[in-house]
C-alpha cells in the first residue's frame, strides 16, 4: 500500500492513478467520498455547517467510487458524478462537510473496508487524500506527503477547470487553494497533515512524469513494485 497525501494542485490524483497502473495495484481517491456526500447534502439543500443532517446524509446517501485507476468512477444513486463533484459549489462546501466529525468516521470506516478488499484482490492500492498516512491508514509502508508552492497548484487548478469546461481563473483558484488550505489544516478531526514518517516531495518544479520517477524509486526502495513494474527516465 502507498499512502500519498497532499492539499490540491501537487498532482497527487493524476499520479496516484499513474503509480497504480505501474504497481498493478487498485486505487482510491478518498477525497472524492467527502465530495459525493457534499454534492448529496447540497443536492438536499442541507446547509453544510449543520453537522447532524450533513452526519445523517453521510449514513444514507447511496454511492460508490470504482477503484480501477485506468478507469476510476463516481456514481451517486446510480448517477455518474465524477465531473459534477469537481464544480464550484462542491469545490467551496466540501471542506466544512469534511470537518463534520462523524462524516469522517463514517467514510474512514469504508475507506478501510475497500482498502482491505482491494489488497485481498489485487494484492496493492494507491490511496489518496488528506489524512491516509495519519488516520486512514497509519502502518502503510510507504508514505508520500506532496507539497508545492501555493501559486504553482492554483495556476494547476485553473488549468484543470479550464480544460475540463469549467470557468475559472487563475486568482479564483488561488483564493480557493488558500481557503481550503486553512480550513483543511486546522479542522479539529483528523486535519491535513504529513505523517512524522512520510517522505516530502516538493513538486514545484517536476513535471507528473518525474513525480512519478520518484514515487517508483520510493517505491521500489521499499519493495512495492512488482517484477514488471519498470523504473522510466
């Protein structure tokens, strides 16, 4: 199992997905749970301070997120949703929603149970979010926390909205990187972090290929790589 933990804009999904395609391993994007819920509380139009009715959607709302990483999927009561929980109004509610503490202890729950099926089938996973290496999953043996310059990851942000035919801009995102940054790391449940044990990886200036170089050679250091997985420069 890897752990890669990370705010938005490090790269942390797209090579989370690469590096599990090179492990022959499953993965999971755990911060896509908190945002199908918090598509679901605004869907029912809950405010999303309101810890109670936002716990109690947390326990009903029917979803599911497919672990393929060549093909990962989001659906909520049999809708894709994979772009919907990408948007704006997601993007601003997702973080008081996540700091509900029994959201959290609900989905870390299923976040464990598919980690454990995944690792029963496949043999490995990826996992991705905010607090795998502290709280979801603390014994993984590799722990990767991704950092990068607050202007880097918005003008990545925006580049993503963009191509994927959402407006924005390039000082929304940065409003929205450091908004998200200072609720997530100062939340009192399970705050973004790194692991005292995670390995540091600044991606200011590496592109996803050489981000990729040095999760393999991490990964490889620690044994998770299996017999065809290669090391590319």
């Amino acid at each position: 199992m890897v752990a890669l933990d990370g705010p938005s804009g490090t790269g942390k999904t797209t090579v989370a997905r690469k590096l599990a395609g090179r492990l022959s391993a499953g993965y999971l994007d755990t911060g896509a749970m908190y945002r199908v819920v918090t598509l679901a509380v605004l869907h029912a139009v809950v405010d999303p301070a309101d810890g109670p009715a936002v716990a109690e959607l947390a326990r009903t709302t029917d979803f599911t997120l497919g672990t393929d990483p060549s093909a990962p999927s989001v659906h909520l009561a049999g809708e894709d949703v994979a772009a919907e929980i990408r948007g704006a109004e997601v993007n601003h509610a997702v973080s008081p929603v996540s700091a509900v503490p029994e959201v959290r202890e609900l989905l870390v729950a299923r976040q464990r149970r598919i980690i454990g099926e995944v690792l029963g089938e496949v043999g490995g996973i990826v996992v991705e979010g905010r607090d795998i290496g502290t709280v979801v999953a603390p014994d993984a043996p590799l722990k990767v926390y991704l950092t990068a310059d607050p202007a880097v990851r918005a003008a990545r942000r925006s580049a993503q909205d963009t191509a994927a035919g959402r407006q924005s801009s390039q000082a929304e995102a940065l409003a929205s990187v450091d908004r998200r940054d200072r609720l997530d790391s100062t939340r009192a449940v399970a705050p973004l972090k790194a692991a005292d044990d995670a390995v540091h990886l600044d991606t200011t200036e590496l592109s996803i290929d050489q981000v990729l170089v040095a999760l393999s050679e991490l990964a490889g250091r620690r044994g998770l790589l299996g017999e065809c997985a290669q090391v590319t420069r």
